[in-house]
C-alpha cells in the first residue's frame, strides 16, 4: 500500500515536471477591452479551451509545432502558428476584429437618446436566422416586443397595445405598404411583405410616434432597405419554402442594388390541422430595391414587388374533443367540396432626394398599389355531436356514447376585389440650428376599389334549416385623401429635448377635416447611472379605410367618420452594466382613450366592423422589455406586457366590456446560446405566452365576448451549426448553415376561432379551432 502510494506521487510529480508547456496570455478587442468566452482551439482537432472573465486562457500542450484556432461571436476569426517547446509556456496577446455579420443574428437594441425619437424602438436585424419561427417572417420579430401580440404562428398580422390588424402603419423607405384585404385565416396568408434579407434598419413605435409619421391608432413600422457597397447573397431552403438575394454596386458606386425573391410551401405544417385534407398553398414574393446617385445633392430610389397568393384546399374530415373530463365532447365534420383563393398585389414606389443646402433635404415620394383578389368557396358538412365516455373503467371508454346532434353546413362564396392606390407625398427636412430642426410635408392619395360579395351559409339540423347567412353586395368607392404635418424639435441642451408638431388630413367621402397635435420630451439627467425619462402625448385619427366602412350586411356607411384616440405615454430606459457586459431595461405605462370608435369582431384574422361610430373604448397597461448578453456574445431578451381594454358599445346593455383583442397578460422570450469551446454551434429558443381573449356567439351584442378563450402557449427550439468557408474573390466568409427547428415543442393545441353548433334541443356548443400541431423544420443556407 506505501509502495502504491508513492508511486502515484512519483508519478504525479514527473508528469508536472515533464508536462508543463503549452499556450497562454489574453484576448482583447480592437478598442482594448478583454473577452470573455472566446473560444482558442487546435486546428484538426476537439481540443482547446476558452478565455475567462479576464480574458484570460491556458492551454496546455505537449511540444511540437500547432495551428492555432481563436474564434468569438461576433469578431473575424485569429489563426496563429505556435511552436511549443519543452517545459516553456508561450505568452501571446490576441487582438480580434469585430465582425458585422458573423452569425448572421438579429440584434435587438432598445434605446433611447436626445438624437432620437421619444418611443421609438430601433431594431438592428442581421438576419433572421436565430428567431424560431414556422416561414421567417420578419413581423415575428416584433412579436417578441412588449406590447405586439400575435396568438397565429400561420399568420403575419399583429396588434398592438389594444388595437386591431388594421391599425398598424408599414413604410418600406418612407413608401407606406398594403396588406391583402379579403384573408380572412391565417394559413390563406402568404409573406409579410418585409423581406428580412433586403433590411439595413427598422424602427418601430408602439404609440406616441411624431406628427410626421401617419394617421392611425396603434403603430408605426419604418424599414429601410439596404444601399449597399459590397457584393452579397444567400440562399436558403427548407421543408416549409426557400429564398434567395443577391446585393451589390457597380464600379463607381453610384448604383446600389438588392434584391430578393422568397417561396412559401405551408402544405406539412398545414396536414398537422385537426381539418384533414388536402391543401394546396403556394406563396411567392420577389422584391428589389435600387438606388442611383445622380449626383452629389441628388439620388433616386425605386422600390418594385410582386406576391402572388395562391390557397387551394380540399377539406375531408375534422374531429374535435373539446369541452371538460367530467363533459366530454366531440364534433365529427364529414367535407365535400373546395375553396380556392387567389391574391395578387402590386406595390411600387419611386423616392427622389434632393439636398437643396447643408440644412434643407427634400423627398419626393410616389407610390402605387394595385390589388386584385378573389375567393371561390364551396364547401359543405355533415356533422355529428355527442357526449364522450371518460369513465376509466368502462368498456365505452373514449367512445360515443350519446349523440347531441346532427346536422350539416354549407358556405358558398363567391367574392373579388380590386384596388388601385396611388399616393404621392413631399417630405422635408430644415435644420435651423445645433438645437433645431424643422420638418414638414404634404401629401395626397388617390384610392379605387370595386368589391364585389356573393355569399351564403346555412345550418341544417334534422331537416330543419337555422342559421341562414346571406350577403350579396357591389360597392365601389373612390375617394381623395390630403394630409399635412410641421413638426419642430429643440434641443434645450446635453439632458433634455423635445418635439412637438400637427397633423392634418381631410378626406372629400365624409368631408371631414383633421387637426391632431402631437409633443414629446425626453430628459437624460448627468446621473451616476445612464437613464433616460421620456414622456408623449397626442391625438391620433384614423380616417376609414374600405374595411371600416363595411358592415355584416356588405353595405358601406360613407358617412362614417375617423376614429380618434388620444395617447398618454410615460417611459424609462435604463442601460446598465451586469457581468461586465450591456443590458438595457425598459418601461413604458400607457393610456390611449378613444372616442367614435368602430366596434369589431374578429374571426381567426378576419376583422369584421360595425360600421358606425357608436363605441368608445379605452386601453391602458404596462410594457417591460430586459435584453443584453446573458451569454456571451449573443443577444437574448424578456417582454412582458400588461393589458386592459375596453370599449362600451351603444345599444348594449352592459357597459364597458373587453375588447376582442383584450389579452391581459403577454410574455414573450427570446434566448440564444452556444458551446463554450465552439461558438459556430448554436441553440435558440423563443416562448410565447398569452392569456386567453375573449369571445362569444356571433351576432348577439348581448352576450358579445362575455366567453375567456383559452391562453396561448408556444414553445419554438432551434438548434443550427455554422461552418465557415474562406473565398478570397469577395475577401470575406462565405457561410454554410445547417439548422433543425422544432416548432411548437409541446404540441400545445392553441385556439384561434371558435365554430358554433347545436344540438337537437336547440344549445350552442363553442367548438375551438386549433393551429398547427408539432412540427420538425430542417433549413440550408448559404451566406456570402
């Protein structure tokens, strides 16, 4: 035993003796700051280590002559050729080159400055790689913000503090963007129209946005595409669709281009529907963006894309168990026939930028839509209802074991849209002074839209038809819009700005003429710790828009008049130091009253309104947002928004009731992380959590959302390996990307909608309407 024992002393002590050599010393950025968990590795070979708080590392080595592998998110990658001698450690000192697109990772950063918008959350996305989501639309993004709500991962549609679908304003290079108007689900949806790879930058407000900015109630995105001077690509595909971009500049680059084109294929993740059949989706959208400078003071911008929709299903069966243990249900819907559904949108726009002095900058914008849809619905069902046995010990376990009720539904639908709009807008920019700047503009829009609705459904219950639904109408509206804004921004000094201003708008259908005010502030005190208060506060009128104006009967109110909303917006932004890296914590506490607001229900996506002015409404809540690295070198993020919405609608009853879209509770997270020793292999995570929205029977204003949905849980998981490919042609990575996602992780049943049915004594029975069950993603791309 004492002989064993000294043996693995002496043992020990030669191996310490003998081994000591290897590689250490201490990484630092360009900027001379240390990094921590950068990862120092043999070329060929598993082993290596990564630098601590410190920056520091050790590695050791037996001697002989290495290649040396330094790799960091986010940094150009260090190769070093080492010579390691007996018992010697090499001391180096490793500098790294940060990298813009590395991992190709979105980057989310909120903050606020005196240079900046009061309420205003700027978005940096690289790309969309690391955000789990079924298609990679880029709106998904804004979903993980405080305040933005999206309970439909088939859908691009968004609400925002309160509001509905068709509150949101888009602008792509200040050009404003459409959506299709008759979708009426999620899965008939094609892409939302930013195409992330084309994206420099985003900007997005949730409420209290400038008088520059346009006229609706809830947001306001303004993305810009890229002017880039580079060559670029990617490509990518997978099981749910694929896309494509290239980028670049001709020699004196004065020319600038991107382009994209991108493919939609939702047919897997729609077989994973509790309606069976056969679908037949296929979405594409081609896009590009080219700027020329004509000269020095003058360059032009032309904005041109194409989506063509096309939505093809033949429904066969649906079964659904729905309601508690102790009353069990199940619906058992038997199709015949098919619904097509075609949509195709063109947008457009020239942007001409003139800068008249070094203060004054002059934008002339023109831009156009035309929109032509149609929807072909013939679809008939034969139903069954009954009580479901859920006694353990019964031989009828699980079966039927009384029938509620039979019967059947037809919906005929045949429905086309066509629009043309055309605006044309002249923004400007005067900067007075180092504290004041003035900014101003008019604009005019032209709008045509002929619709055309052919439509009826009715329930049949032993013979005995209910429920009949019928809607034929042919309405054509064309109309002139004229708007107006001034707005001027004084900076009183280092800690403290504001920006105050109108807006006008008149509209000749209703020959209503609008003056909405609008002021910010934001105050940075020369505090020990960096925060920022900032306060808004403004009207806001939404004129109606085609949707607005018509009713369940397909009859347009022509004098409807523009909902108006005031906001009361308080914030902080705070930016702190945690781990030695940045973090940002923000909150804003919010008020929005409003007045002649247009009632609505809404169907999967589908916003159906009432038509009149005879609401008033309010929402107040609280929005929270913490982001920083919680691992090193990759962005993460918490949201979380508290909600209370409500509206009294006149001829009802009850006083102040919720609101469709009032989901009290929202949280959403966003969480990235990779392997210590190999940054290039990474694993994201994104959970949605949103308490249940109301509804109730259709057409009854009694009982209107007195029902509380069921809440809204998604769990998305993504794992990607990144491998790097050197091309001196471009002098840059070239980069492979392998991905695997599992969407909807827990195979959570998330309702939508509700159909309703009744059973022989004439009792409605809510029947949910559930999303895509668990799916597995595989992608491909490849980066230059």
């Amino acid at each position: 035993m004492k002989f064993s024992t000294l043996l693995f002393f002496l043992t020990l002590t030669y191996s310490f003796s003998y081994g000591q050599s290897g590689l250490k010393g201490t990484v630092h950025d360009e900027q001379g700051h240390t990094l921590e968990g950068v990862s120092i590795q043999l070329a060929n070979s598993t082993k290596g280590t990564v630098t601590n708080a410190n920056g520091l590392f050790k590695l050791t080595l037996a001697p002989d002559t290495y290649i040396i592998e330094l790799r960091h998110v986010g940094y150009n990658p260090v190769f070093d050729t080492i010579k390691v001698r007996s018992n010697q450690f090499l001391e180096r000192a490793y500098h790294l080159k940060e990298k813009a697109a590395v991992l190709h990772e979105i980057s989310v950063e909120d903050y606020r400055t005196n240079d900046e918008e009061v309420s205003v959350t700027h978005i940096k996305p690289i790309s969309a790689e690391s955000l789990v989501t079924p298609f990679g639309d880029f709106n998904k993004i804004l979903t993980t913000l405080p305040g933005v709500v999206s309970n439909n991962e088939l859908s691009s549609a968004y609400s925002v503090r309160g509001g509905n679908f068709d509150e949101n304003l888009v602008y792509v290079n200040e050009i404003p963007i459409y959506r299709p108007f008759l979708v009426s689900n999620g899965q008939q949806e094609g892409l939302s129209f930013v195409n992330t790879d084309m994206v420099e930058n985003v900007s997005f407000s949730a409420g209290g946005w400038q008088p520059k900015y346009g006229d609706k109630l809830s947001s306001v995105l303004n993305v810009n595409y890229k002017k880039t001077n580079s060559f670029g690509a990617s490509a990518s595909l997978h099981l749910l669709g694929g896309s494509a971009h290239i980028e670049g500049t001709n020699n004196d680059e004065r020319l600038s281009y991107v382009a994209g084109v991108r493919h939609k294929s939702a047919q897997y993740l729609l077989n994973t529907l509790e309606t069976e059949g056969e679908y037949l989706p296929r979405f594409t959208d081609m896009q590009a963006f080219v700027n020329y400078k004509l000269n020095k003071s003058t360059e032009i911008g032309v904005l041109a894309a194409y989506a063509r929709n096309r939505y093809l299903t033949e429904p066969e069966s649906r079964e659904t168990d729905f309601g508690t243990f102790n009353q069990s249900f199940r619906l058992f819907v038997g199709f015949d026939g098919q619904e097509i559904l075609q949509y195709d949108t063109y947008q457009g726009g020239i942007k001409l930028t003139k800068h008249i002095n070094d203060r004054w900058t002059s934008k002339l914008i023109v831009s156009g839509v035309y929109g032509l849809e149609r929807e072909y619905t013939d679809v008939e069902g034969a139903y069954r209802l009954c009580d479901v046995d859920r006694n353990l010990g019964s031989n009828s376990f699980n079966e039927c074991v009384y029938i509620r009720g039979i019967g059947s539904n037809y919906d005929y639908g045949r429905n086309t849209l066509e629009a043309n709009i055309i605006n044309a807008e002249d923004r400007n920019v005067y900067q007075i002074d180092d504290k004041n700047t003035l900014e101003f503009g008019l604009g005019y829009s032209y709008q045509n839209i002929e619709d055309q609705l052919n439509e009826y459904s009715f329930r049949d219950s032993s013979d005995y038809v209910i429920d009949i639904e019928s809607l034929e109408a042919e309405n054509k509206l064309e109309s002139n819009r004229y708007t107006g804004y001034v707005q001027h921004t004084h900076y009183f000094n280092a800690e403290f700005s504001a920006t105050y201003g109108v807006r006008v708008n008149y509209w000749d259908v209703n020959e209503q003429f609008l003056v909405s005010p609008r002021a910010q502030i934001s105050y940075s005190p020369k505090w020990e710790r960096d925060i920022t208060f900032n306060a808004a506060v403004g009207v806001y009128q939404q004129q109606p828009f085609y949707r607005e104006l018509r009713n369940y009967q397909g009859e347009l109110n022509e004098d409807l008049k523009a909902q108006r909303s005031m906001h009361i917006i308080g914030g902080m932004n705070y930016s702190f130091k945690w781990w030695d890296r940045d973090f940002k914590f923000i909150s804003e506490l919010y008020y929005k009253r409003i007045r002649n607001a247009i009632a609505y229900d809404i169907d999967n996506v589908k916003v159906r309104y009432f038509a009149n002015n005879d609401t008033k409404a309010y929402a107040t809540g609280l929005d929270m947002r913490l982001s920083g690295e919680f691992i090193p070198g990759t962005e993460s993020w918490f949201s979380l928004g508290i909600l209370n919405t409500r509206e009294d609608v006149a001829g009802d009853s009850k006083s102040y009731i919720r609101r469709p879209t009032d989901q009290r509770v929202n949280m959403a997270v966003f969480f990235q992380d990779h392997l210590p020793s190999n940054p290039t292999v990474r694993v994201s995570l994104n959970l949605l959590f949103g308490t249940g929205l109301p509804f109730g029977p259709p057409q009854d204003l009694e009982r209107r959302n007195i029902f509380n949905g069921g809440s809204y849980r998604r769990l998305d998981v993504g794992f990607s390996k990144i491998i790097f490919i050197q091309e001196e042609k471009y002098k840059k990575e070239r980069q492979l990307i392998i991905s695997a996602e599992i969407l909807n992780l827990l195979g959570t049943s998330n309702p939508i909608s509700y159909t309703w049915v009744s059973d022989v004594s004439n009792n409605r029975f809510a029947v949910p309407n559930t999303l895509s069950a668990r799916f597995l993603n595989v992608k491909f791309a490849v980066k230059i």
